[in-house]
C-alpha cells in the first residue's frame, strides 16, 4: 500500500501502484498544492481522501505537470483549487485550467512554488515544479527512474536533450527530485538519465546524417541506451523534424563526357 513519504519541509510524494505514478504535495500556510491527480475521478477522488488523512490544510491549486490522462483526469475533483498547466498541455487536450508560458509563481503564503516551461521533451506542455525553500523539484516525465523515459508520438527527442540540461543546471548535490513515475532520485541519477537522452538524440541525429532512410533506422540496433522498440516513436519524430535525410548520389556526367 502506498503511504506519504517527506522529502522536505512539508513537501510530500506519494507513488500509487496505478501507472507507479507519482502525486506531490507542497503545504504552506495559505494552501497546499497537489501536483498531478491521478488518471482517473475514482483515484482522484481517493487521493483527495489520502490528503485528508495527511493534512486539513485546503487544496487550493494543483499543477499539472503534462497532458498525459495518468497525471491530469482527476482534477474534475479538485473542484475548490485553481489549476495550472502549462499554455501548450492546455492545447493539446483542451484542458480547462489557468496556463502560462514560461514561468508562474504560486504564493503560499509562508513560501512559493515556481512553475517552470524550460522547453520541448516529453511533450510540448512539460512543467517543472519547484519548491526552493526545500530543494525539492517535481519535474513529471521528464526524468522516470521505474522505467525508461517514454517517448510517445508527441515527444521531442532531439530538443530533450537541451530541455534537461537546464534542469540540471538549478540541482544542487542534495536536491530531490521527483520523476512521474519511481522513486524520488538525486541530480547524480539526472544527469546519467540526461547523457541516455543525448545519445539518443544523437544516433538519430547521426543516422539521419549518414542518408539513413527511416525504415532502415527504425531496424537499427547498435548505440541506443534502452530497447529499440522502445525507441520507434523516438526515431520517427526525430526524423520528422529532421525532414528526409539526403541520400549519397554520384555526380552526372557533363555534356560530351563519355563514360
């Protein structure tokens, strides 16, 4: 059974069985902030009530870190707090929320929550959670740590590379980051996941480079950091915002050449 385990000052995560998703909550004294809210209205409705068990402190926002069902269908049950995503997760499943495009500050009062669009990864609408105060960062599907980063038919995987540098670049040694799916991880597990994520994006990279054409890329096996065929979607929109590779032709032969 699941059970709320805290990470920081009043910053809690809680990893349901179901899609071995992680919920987070932050307290403060104005409200707490849940983030993420599970992939239905039944566990929506149960995460509220492991809450309640936790804390009478109200929930009045929630933060949905992407637009994947798992992290966004229980919000309906939220139905006091505010919801934030970011401009483009709204878009893509037409959630109803309050967006923003870069940066949002949530004030709890006694401390702040920062949400944070560093770039295109796992999808276009990636946010980052941020409670400074506790060294704690929530970061979604950006980095999972109880499987291999999930690359669907709405990732980036050649601007991933690039979107996780810069949240490297805000970990401390002791900050805790929290991924969408497994256990809590250090900025040390980050930056390994981070160099996995390069290398993909630069075999595809490569690949196309090389006049690879995509059936044949989609077969090839050697350099990639997790199974091929879990990678599928990864090469073909990598492909696709490379466009066609070029292919190697001889040069045509001149007017009143022979061969």
């Amino acid at each position: 059974m699941s059970t709320w385990t805290e990470i920081g000052d009043r910053c809690w995560v809680r990893r349901y069985d179901e899609w071995d998703l992680n919920v987070g909550l932050v307290a403060g004294s104005d409200g707490a902030v849940v983030i993420d809210t599970r992939a239905t209205a039944e566990q929506g409705s149960e995460l509220l009530t492991h809450i309640r068990e936790l804390t009478d402190v109200p929930v009045r926002w929630v933060v949905n870190t992407h637009a994947h069902f798992d992290h966004v269908v229980g919000n309906s049950v939220f139905t006091d707090a505010t919801i934030y995503l970011h401009e483009n997760a709204a878009a893509e499943e037409d959630l109803a929320g309050t967006t923003f495009s870069v940066a949002k500050v949530i004030d709890l009062g006694d401390r702040r929550v920062e949400l944070l669009h560093l770039g295109n990864a796992h999808t276009s609408g990636d946010t980052v959670v941020v409670v400074p105060d506790a060294d704690v960062f929530f970061v979604g599907d950006l980095v999972e740590e109880s499987a291999p980063p999930s690359y669907g038919e709405d990732s980036f995987p050649l601007e991933w590379p690039d979107t996780i540098d810069r949240v490297i670049g805000m970990l401390s040694d002791t900050a805790k980051v929290v991924p969408g799916h497994g256990a809590v991880v250090d900025a040390e597990f980050v930056r390994d996941q981070a160099g996995d994520i390069g290398t993909v994006a630069n075999t595809i990279s490569g690949l196309h480079h090389a006049g690879t054409s995509l059936a044949d890329a989609l077969q090839h096996t050697e350099d990639w950091p997790w199974p091929l065929e879990q990678l599928q979607d990864a090469i073909k929109r990598g492909y696709g915002a490379l466009g066609a590779p070029r292919r190697p032709t001889l040069p045509l032969l001149g007017p009143g050449s022979s061969a």
